[in-house]
C-alpha cells in the first residue's frame, strides 16, 4: 500500500464521491492531504445542546441542532412522472424557532427508512436555506446528520457513515467553512480517515521546544481540533497553530530587523550646517514632551552606522510633520539630502507650502534674502510642466534642493538625488513595501527611513504590519488643538435634520469661520481616485443616490448657502485649479469647501471650525477621524456632523456612534478592526503574507503575538540560523523566499 503523506493529492482519503472531491478542490481549493489537515473548524456546537438561534435571515445557509418534534410519510403525485412519489415531512424545535424540512423520496420504502432514521425525539445536526412558507420558517434543499440514529443510502447507493460520523463525536461537533455543494461532516469524515493513515506529518518544533512553550505535539493538535472531546481540547490545539503562525511571522521580521541592522549606512550627526538649532531657536512654541522625546530617539537613530528604520505613529494633529522636519534638518546639516513621498498632490502641495513656511528664509538657499546656510524645498508631482519638472530634478540631482517633496513621481527611474540620506514616507498604508523599497534604493548607501502615519494602530498590528520597524508613538496634542465635538445626524429617523444642518454651517459662516463639508462622490456614481467604499453590510437597505461634490456644491450655493462662497474640490480637477481652490481657502477667500476625501490629510486651515461629512456611513471608522482633524487645528472649537440615513442598530450605524462617542483615535482603530476584516484594515500592499492570517487575529489574540516576538528574539539571540529547529527554518524561509519573489514580480 502506497504511503499517504502530507503531499499526497486529496483523492486517496475521499472515496468514492467525485463530486464530494471536486467540491473540496475546486470550492475550498484543496489539493493535498496537508491542504485538508489544515483546514480547520470555524465553530463547534455541542451535540447535547439545541441551537440558540436569533431572527434568521431569508436566503442564508444555516446549520442547527435540534431535536425532531414530528416526523411523516406523505404521499403525492410526482408532475413530472405522473408516478406516486413520497416524501418526509419534518420539524425540528430549537432553542429559537421551530423548521420544517421535506425529503423527496422515490420510494415508499426509502421514506419509511428516512422516517425511522429521523424519529420524533431524535437529535441531530440540520443544515439548509432558510425560507417562509405559509408563514412557518424551513429549511430547503435540507441536510442532516442524526445522532445516534440509522443508516440511510447515500448518493452512491452504499450506507452512510454519517451516523456512524456523529456516534463518534464525544460533545462537539465541528462546523467548517463550506461551499453550498458540501456538508460539514462529509468534510469531517474525510479529515478523520485522513487523519488515521496520514504519516510523514512534520513537527516544526523540537521536543525541546514543544516543553518551553508549552504546546501540544501536532498529531495531537490536529486530532484534537477536528475531533475534540470537550473545548480544554480545542483550546490547546488552537493556542499551538496560533502561537506556531505568531512566531513564525516574528521570526521574519525579526530576521528582516537583524538584517536592516547589519546594513552599513552613514551616521547623519549634524556639524556642516546649522539649520536645526536655528530653526528651534526661531520656534514661536514650545515642542510638546512627546515630539521631544521622540525627537531624541530619531537623532540618536540618525548618529548610528545602520539605517534607521522607524514608524512614527500617532493622533491627528500631534505634530509629525514638525517631528520629520526636525529629522529632515538633521540630515541636511549633515551634508545629505532628505524626501518626503506624499500618497497624493493635495498632501504633497500641502506638505511643500507648510514646510516652507515654518522655514522661512531658511528655506531660500540660492536665493536673495535667504539666510545663512539656508537649503532649498523642492516640490515634485506628476502633473508639472516639462520645464518646471526638468529645474526640480537637477535641483534634486545637484544636491541644491537639501528637502524634496513629491508624490509617486519620485519612484521614477529618471529622478536621481545627490546624496539622499533620509527618507520620510507620509501615510504609510497607502504605500506598498516594493514603493518604498524604490525610492530607498536611489541612495548611494542605505538611508535611514522614517514612516508616519496618522492613522492609530493597535500595539499588535504594528508588531505584525510594521513589525520590521522600530515604533514611536505621539500622543499628546500641541498647545492650541481644541477639543473636537462630534453627533450623528440620524436622517433615517429625523430627515427634517438636514435643513438644521445646513442652518448650522450658515451660523459658523456668519461667525467668520470656514466649513468642510465632504462627499463620497465626485458626480453620478464616479469615486475619488483610490478611495474604495466603506464595508457594504447595509447592501439590503433600499439604494438611494449618494451624496456628490458637483451636485451638492451647486445645490448649497444655490439654496441653502446662497450667498456664501462656495467652492468644489475633487481629484479630477486640474492639478493647478486644486492648488489655486485650496490657496483661497487656505487664506480665507472661500466659505465652504464641498470636497471628496482629498482633504482627509496633511490639510491645515486654522480658520475651519466645522466639517459635514455627507453619508459618512459609507467611511470607514479611521477615514472618519482622519477627516474630522481638519477642523479645531487654530485654537478654536471644532464640530463635525455625521450625516447619515443608516437604521438604528446597523453596523453602519453603530460605526458612527462609535467615532462620535471618542476622539480616542486608539481606541477607534481597535473598533475600526473589530468591525471590519483584518485584511482590509492591515492592507495588503504592506506584504501579502502579513494580511493572510489563517489562524491568527491581532487583537484577540495580543498576548500570543506579544509572547511569539519575545520567543523569536530570544531564539535568534541563541541560535541565529534556527539550525536546532530545522522545521521552523525551513518555514521562515519559505515566507522570505515568497516575499522576495512577490517584490521582483511587483517591481
């Protein structure tokens, strides 16, 4: 008999079923033995217990256990035959609604045997699609394994083992992720035969390891969460595959750490120039103890002979830019070159005037007026003129422009630069790792990188996303931010609400402030470029036009805000007519700004005091908060109106009261990943495997990814190469070796 390992194809544990097989490979895409041992439960429902079960939803595939109250033989004339048929009527009672099931069968005997199968009083596991007939809830095209009933014919005609299946089970039932063509337990009897005649099943950890921390075997792991006898077991076995992922993954990144660090770079310590103490000394205010402390690690950072690699994370607000900026100065006194890559042209303008103007004349080398020692802000995007493109190149080129800001237009192959000793990337999840990598790599010798984001993450999705980064975090607002108010306008309850609204910005107007309001759509149905719509769970509700720049600008300046300057931003206006709105609006020229997300960062307009976000249910909770720090930046108090027609109780809704209820970004990314998948917030432009969790969540399970880093740096410490864990090597270069060819197809 031919050996079943791990690698054999899935066809020599699933029997006679070809269809059953094809469901698993073609539907799960399942191809080998290993793909199957490794597809674990989503669930388990105790065999003992009947189903708790909420409202059900029409339409939906669901799985219960119940116990049968009535259980009948019918017959009836088959329409399409003309021939006496039969079929068995059946109702089950759960902890919730009581179904019924019909079972069309052929034959009188077959009835009778289903019938005797599934007896009044019996329980079992019953999966079907949840409709309403005559008022009463069913469950069509119904499934079922009975426990401790009869056989019944299978689809090949021999006796099921579906029972035999059930009687096995000692409390709990597991429930798999399936497709419509299979059931849970045709999954599970094919993962327990496999499971007595696999051989060959590798343990990455040693004994030795299994005994420090404290795991099952993996024979046992596996048997115990497909088969467990109670949830101890299951337990343990997802606490082994859990922590195995966990310090797999921060077994890479610290190996990418170790190796960032034997990196040579060029220590940037100051001496040429004195631009970063002028430029303190000329400070109008006093730097908050966070952007000093944090200041201080980056210049110690920036004195050592490897790269830094550092992430700057913190509250809208806080002063990361100020933070870059001093780091930037410190590289510019040393002689070198700094770039700040910005995700749009709004950002990258926004960055280049608000740079400069903290500089001032510092920032006029070359020309009449500019200081001593001044340098030179070059600014570089994709829509400049030819000539005016072809002056910032050779000023990066030349080394006369000692800080460049641009956008993707720096990754190009032809821009070249002096001597870049830094590089700050702004709003690091909308950059992928292989972009960063590009512009790392027109340094003659590696640069020290700095990441910011605005967007707060969570302690272990930092560990795991930015993992391969040193964390700075600010929390501390400046002097001067004042607080920011935030309510739900609920137009679904109270649509008279939308009049008081607009009411609302003519008062601020008429106070001499300015106003944001901000739209999902540019026109019609047409998105910002690169924005995507929040999740899509109130897909059912009745569709109804969303909200759009172009129209609502128009409708404000004619009806309700008549009178008022109103003004439109969006990402398909021309590069200069965006420069030239957010210049008048930035010195106060125009009231209202109806914009799209454009706005969402690096936008600094201390007059705006109030922001409008229209359906801002189709935003996601950090989208949300990052749009509302526009406004209360000049000392004043800000407001922000959710405006909305989402139903009490939807998520959607629920998402609103949750960025009403805190301004806390922290605390709202935590929300903003319990709601959403993990994949979509971690982004998978940062590295696909690090937004593949199978078995991990980062923030259930935060102690195991805490305990897998320090377990993976006390490993490397001990034995670098992993040579006394041959198996976990062999793992950590497999995700090496995929990260590495993902970046060679990407770049």
């Amino acid at each position: 008999m031919v050996a079943i390992t791990p690698d054999t194809p899935i066809a020599a544990v699933f029997g006679k079923s070809v269809k059953k097989r094809k469901a698993v490979e073609e539907g799960l895409g399942l191809a080998t033995v290993g793909d199957l041992l490794w597809y674990f439960p989503r669930r388990y429902v105790r065999t003992s217990e009947l189903s708790e079960v909420a409202t059900p939803v029409e339409g939906e595939l669901l799985s219960v256990v119940g116990e049968i109250t009535s259980s009948e033989v019918k017959q009836f004339v088959n329409r399409r035959t003309q021939r006496m048929s039969h079929r068995l009527e059946v109702r089950v009672r759960t902890q919730g609604p009581e179904f019924t099931m019909t079972f069309f069968l052929p034959y009188k005997g077959m009835a009778e045997a289903e019938q005797r199968r599934m007896a009044v009083g019996s329980r079992g596991m019953f999966t079907g699609k949840v409709q309403v007939f005559n008022r009463s809830w069913q469950l069509a095209q119904p499934h079922s394994v009975v426990f401790g009933g009869g056989e019944a014919p299978d689809e090949d005609g021999a006796g099921s083992s579906d029972e035999a299946l059930a009687a096995s089970l000692k409390g709990l039932m597991p429930v798999y992720p399936l497709t419509a063509k299979l059931y849970s337990w045709d999954l599970q009897k094919t993962i327990q035969f496999a499971l007595e005649v696999v051989t060959g099943v590798e343990d990455v950890f040693p004994e030795h390891l299994l005994a420090r921390y404290d795991l099952l075997d993996v024979m046992t792991a596996l048997r115990w969460i497909h088969g467990p006898d109670d949830h101890s077991q299951v337990t343990r076995a997802q606490q082994r595959f859990r922590f195995t992922e966990a310090l797999v993954l921060q077994l890479v990144l610290a190996r990418r750490r170790a190796a960032l660090r034997a990196q040579g770079a060029q220590a940037r310590t100051g001496g040429v120039r004195e631009l970063l103490a002028t430029f303190d000394a000329r400070l109008p205010f006093e730097l908050t103890a966070g952007q000093r402390e944090v200041g201080k690690v980056i210049e110690a950072d920036l004195a050592q002979p490897h790269p830094m690699n550092r992430l700057l994370q913190g509250e809208v607000g806080s002063g990361k830019t100020l933070v870059a900026l001093r780091a930037m100065l410190r590289v510019v006194d040393s002689g070198g070159q700094a770039v700040l890559l910005a995700p749009t042209e709004v950002l990258a303008q926004q960055h280049h005037r608000s740079i400069t103007a903290m500089l001032g004349d510092l920032a006029a080398g070359g020309m009449l007026g500019g200081a001593e020692d001044a340098t030179r802000v070059t600014l570089l995007t994709g829509s400049m003129g030819k000539a005016q493109r072809q002056a910032a190149m050779l000023d990066i080129a030349t080394g006369d422009a000692g800080i460049v800001v641009g956008t993707h237009a720096l990754l190009e192959g032809n821009v070249t630069f002096f001597d870049l000793g830094l590089v700050v990337v702004d709003e690091q999840h909308r950059f992928g790792v292989e972009q960063r990598a590009a512009l790392t790599d027109k340094a003659a010798t590696p640069p020290h990188v700095l990441v910011m984001t605005a967007t707060p993450i969570p302690r272990t999705v930092a560990m795991t996303v930015f993992g391969d980064l040193e964390t700075s975090v600010l929390r501390e607002l400046p002097a001067g931010r004042a607080p920011i108010s935030s309510h739900v306008a609920p137009l679904s309850e109270q649509p008279h609400w939308e009049q008081r609204v607009w009411q609302r910005v003519a008062e601020e107007v008429a106070k001499g402030h300015q106003v944001y309001v901000v739209c999902p759509r540019i026109a019609g149905d047409e998105l910002e470029a690169g924005e995507s719509d929040a999740p899509r769970e109130d897909d059912r509700a009745p569709r109804r036009p969303l909200a759009a720049v172009e129209e609502v600008a128009a409708m404000l300046a004619q009806g309700p805000l008549s009178g008022v300057s109103v003004e439109a931003l969006h990402g398909r206006l021309a590069p200069d007519a965006k420069e030239q709105v957010m210049r008048r609006f930035a010195a106060g020229e125009v009231d209202v700004l109806v914009s799209t997300t454009v706005i969402e960062v690096g936008v600094d307009v201390a007059n705006a005091t109030m922001m409008v976000i229209l359906d801002a249910d189709r935003f996601g909770v950090s989208q949300l908060h990052q749009l509302r720090g526009r406004v209360g930046r000049g000392g004043l108090p800000g407001l922000c109106l959710l405006v909305s027609h989402a139903e009490t109780g939807s998520e959607a809704r629920e998402r609103l009261e949750a960025v009403a209820a805190t301004t806390d970004g922290f605390e709202l990314s935590r929300v903003d990943l319990e709601q959403r998948r993990e994949g979509d917030v971690l982004g998978k432009n940062q590295s696909g495997f690090r937004s593949s969790l199978e078995n991990l969540r980062v923030l259930r399970d935060e102690k195991t990814i805490v305990a897998a880093r320090e377990a993976a740096d006390a490993l490397l410490d001990e034995d670098p190469d992993l040579t006394s864990a041959p198996g976990l090597a062999r793992l950590v270069a497999e995700i090496e070796d995929s990260s590495r060819s993902d970046y060679m197809e990407k770049a």
